[in-house]
C-alpha cells in the first residue's frame, strides 16, 4: 500500500500569506496526486487533481506542483474562506490512499 | 444540479450491521462509480473501497474485505454500503463520492461530487 505524509500537520498564517504545504508518498505516483480542502462538519471538495490541474471553479490562487513522490499545494494569498484542512490523495493504486491532513489555522 | 443525498445518522450496538444509502441526481448514475470513505472524529479520511453501478462490480480495502458490501438500485439511483459485525472503531462520518476520470488510464481519476456524510455511531 503507499502512504501519504503531509507537512506540515497544522500550520498558523495570516490572511495575505502564500502557504505551502507538502505531500511525499511512499513510492512513485507519476502525477496521480489530487489536493481537496475540507472546512469542519463538511464534505472535502476538490481543488486540484492531476497533482497541477485546477478544479473547474476552484480559485486561481490555489496551484499545485510536483510529479513522482513530492508534490506541493500552494495557495498564493491566504483569502478568510481557506483556512480548513488540505488532505492529498493518490488514485496511482489501490487502496486509495490519503495523507493526514494539514490544518490551516488563522495567525 | 449534480448531487449525492446520503441516509440520516444512526446509532447501532457492537456486531450489529448499518447500511448507508447514497442517492444519486443530476447525472446518469450507471455513467460514474462510486467510492466510499469514512473519517473518525477529528481524524483523517480512510478509503473504504468502490462500486460500478452499471456493472456491480467492487472493490474493497483489504481491512474491511470480509465485513462491507457495497450494493446499488439502478431503478432508484441509489448506492448502498453495508457494514457489518461493527465495533466502537467503526464509529465515523460514512462519505460517498463520484468517481470521475479524466483520462484514459484507471489511475486517472477524482471524488468530484460528495455526499454531505452519514454519522454512524456505534456503542452499547
């Protein structure tokens, strides 16, 4: 099975910040990474899929990057709305896997 | 609009079965699968495995190989997840999410459209 480790695990910004998280998986997923957001009580929602491909809707200020094991999601200007809990999936195997989540809390 | 309407909560005793259902609208039901995937309280988010409604074929993570069944109605659009001799482990928000695929590869794919979640709580 391949593991997905998020960093960090939480994390502290203020509005106007660029954030980035990481995501490293445990052996090579070529560019089958997605990135989803989900704010407490809620279904995650997807924001990049592809490790860089930007979700119909989903605000430009979000990106990803990166291809094999590390892959990074960045958001260029911290906006009130993101501050919720990025998670990582790879959909390169079976089991699906997730990373464990990075929280993003208000400075 | 394109969306998944999950079963209200429930509450069950240690080894007894839930089944959370999850309706589909908006889109042709047999055109997309369906995954399942569950989050403890405060926890992260756990593949449970994946349904073909048109086909009924599955695909279960092997640590609940053995105790989930995951079942459609086609005429109701409709995807079932039945899991069984439950444990206080087991107590968690149940998601179902469509599977999208954007390529040609079966790697190719996303959860684009979730249920808003089924608490299950079990405890005696």
């Amino acid at each position: 099975d391949i593991q997905m480790t998020q960093s960090p695990s939480s994390l502290s910004a203020s509005v106007g910040d660029r954030v980035t998280i990481t995501c490293r998986a445990s052996q090579s997923i070529s560019s089958y990474l997605n990135w989803y957001q989900q704010k407490p009580g809620k279904a995650p929602k997807l924001l990049i899929y592809a490790a860089s491909s930007l979700q119909s809707g989903v605000p430009s200020r979000f990106s990803g990057s990166g291809s094999g094991t590390d892959f990074t999601l960045t958001i260029s200007s911290l906006q009130p709305e993101d501050f919720a809990t990025y998670y990582c999936q790879q959909s390169y195997s079976t089991p699906r896997s997730f990373g464990q989540g990075t929280k993003l809390e208000i400075k | 609009q394109v969306q998944l309407v999950q079963s209200g909560a429930e509450v069950k005793k240690p080894g007894a079965s839930v089944k959370v259902s999850c309706k589909a609208s908006g889109y042709t039901f047999t055109s997309y699968d369906i995954n399942w995937v569950r989050q403890a309280t405060g926890q992260g988010l756990e593949w449970m495995g994946w349904m073909n409604p048109n086909s009924g074929n599955t695909g279960y993570a092997q640590k609940f190989q053995g105790r989930v069944t995951m079942t459609r109605n086609t005429s109701i659009s409709t995807a079932y997840m039945e899991l069984s001799s439950l444990r206080s482990e087991d107590t968690a928000v149940y998601y179902c999410a469509r599977r999208r695929q954007y390529g040609y590869s079966s790697s190719s794919e996303v959860m684009d459209v979730w249920g808003k979640g089924t608490t299950v709580t079990v405890s005696s």
